[in-house]
C-alpha cells in the first residue's frame, strides 16, 4: 500500500516537469503539438517496454474500456492546453487539475455505488485549496467561460483515464495497460502533427525536450502512476497527483528563479497537509488498500 502511494506521488512529480520543459522548448513548439509528441513519444516507449517485458497478449481487453481509456488520454492533451491558452495558466491548470480528484470521486460514486470517504473529501479539499492559493497570484484577471469549460474537460479526461485503467488493470499488467492505452491515444492524435510545422524537433533542443517529456515525464511517469494505481482507490490516486503542481512551482522558483509570496508557500503547505492526510494509513487498516478510500 505504501509503495504504491509512493509510486503515484513519484509519477505527479514527474508530470511537475512538463511545464519547465516545455519553458526550454524551442519556441516554434505549439502547446498542442507538444501535448501530441508527447503522447507520440511516450506512447511508442511504453509499447516497446510492455513487449520487452513480455507483458503484451491479445486476450483479456475490454474493447469499450480500453477505447474510453485511449480517448480519455488523447483529449486530456488539447483540452488542457487549450484551456490554458484561453483561460491563462493559472486559471487553466487550477481547474483541470483541481476538478479532477473531486470528478474521480464522484464517478467512483456514481457508477460503482462507492462512496468516498471523510478522509478523502478533508484531504481533497485540503489540497484543492492548496492548488488555488498557490496560482492566486498570477491568476489573470478573468478566464473565458469556453477555456474553464475545457478545463472541466481535461479533469474529466484525467479522472475517467485513472477509472478505466484500475477495470484494465484486473486482466492485464500495468506495463501493458499503459503502453497499449497511450499507443492508441498517440495514433488518435497523430493527425494533429500534420497540421503543424516540425521543424523544431530535428533540432539538438527539440530532440532533447521530445525524449524528455515521452521516455520520462511520461513513458516511465505512467509506469509508476498505473503501478500504484493497482494497490489504491482511483479517487485517492488522483489526490495524490496533486503533488504534480507542488512540483511545478518548486521547479519554477529553483530554476526559473520565480519568486514566491507568501500565500503561494501556504498553498504549498495545504498540498502537504492533503497529500500526508490522504497517504497516512492507520496501523488497523494496513491489511486493507481497499479499505483506505480516503
């Protein structure tokens, strides 16, 4: 139990350095473009280790869940970052990543009569405010009502990805899960890089940032997600990536060299307090995973 929620804080993590990579892309990188090498890159890396490990079988995949677990991922990528284009950063990522923990236990709710518990709704709120207090200072003005809307979208898409992949997860192995779901997210966007101009890629720079962000940030970031994603709930696994934007700014301020105030090192500390609340596991539930729906 513990190793797996130490497995999903290490994935948030690395989804914390997608932002500061895609600060040293070269500029010709458009946001969505980058969201599709993404999936592209990672998705071929997940593929190649699934096979390697020799994990991959025909039998045992849900067509239905498989192909909602495909789009959920390949939707995240143009909603987020067109939320963010029409919202603001700040705005953006608030409620995409903010809404997704809440969505995830609501679908838990809804469709398998699996009621979160107090633990999980103090630690959620705890680390939602954690979130908001730590974008309230560049938070723009306004955000447009289409970019929150996209916004709900990409924490949809996020919470019913994590949903799908733990049904997944009961037939197959976690490296297969991951390799075959991001494959198939990749070619939904393969579309969108003919669009495009690549050029940038061949560059040292962009083939530097491209190998970053599909081998680690999200080929092996995955790997760990799903992994831990086995052993606990999908609400409390989607809490706990809210360690991916505690990540972000700590990035932000040691190699950006952004400033903090006040308010935004009280986000952090609110993050703390909900990640903590939701990973303690009492001594009596140890012999239980399930039993910890935080």
């Amino acid at each position: 139990m513990r190793i797996s929620i130490l497995f999903v804080l290490l994935a948030a993590m690395l989804w914390g350095t997608t932002g500061t990579t895609q600060a040293f892309a070269p500029k010709e990188a458009a946001p969505v473009v980058f969201g599709a090498v993404r999936m592209a890159v990672g998705g071929l890396t997940l593929l190649l280790f699934a096979a390697f490990r020799g994990q991959l079988k025909r039998e045992g995949w849900p067509v239905r869940t498989l192909i909602i677990a495909a789009l959920s991922m390949a939707f995240y990528q143009p909603f987020f970052f067109s939320a963010v284009s029409l919202s603001g950063i700040a705005v953006g990522t608030v409620v995409a990543i903010g809404s997704a923990p809440i969505i995830a236990g609501c679908l838990e709710w809804l469709i398998y009569q699996k009621v979160p518990r107090t633990r999980w709704w103090i630690a959620t709120m705890a680390a939602i405010a954690g979130v908001s207090l730590l974008f309230i200072p560049s938070a723009s003005s306004g955000g447009s009502f289409l970019g929150i809307l996209l916004a709900l979208g990409a924490g949809l898409s996020f919470a019913v990805y994590t949903l799908t992949s733990k049904q997944l997860l009961q037939k197959q192995k976690p490296e297969a899960v991951t390799g075959v779901v991001f494959s198939l997210g990749g070619v939904l966007l393969a579309p969108l890089l003919f669009l495009y101009d690549l050029g940038w890629i061949v560059s040292v720079q962009g083939m530097a940032v491209s190998v970053y962000i599909g081998v680690i940030a999200t080929g092996a970031a995955y790997l760990l997600f799903t992994a831990g994603l086995s052993k606990i709930p999908a609400s409390t696994a989607v809490t706990l990536s809210l360690a991916e934007p505690l990540t972000a700014s700590l990035l932000g301020t040691a190699l950006v060299r952004e400033s903090l105030p006040l308010i935004s090192w009280a986000g952090i500390a609110l993050l703390l307090l909900g990640i903590f609340y939701v990973s303690y596991q009492p001594r009596k539930n140890k012999m239980s995973a399930e039993n910890v729906n935080a």
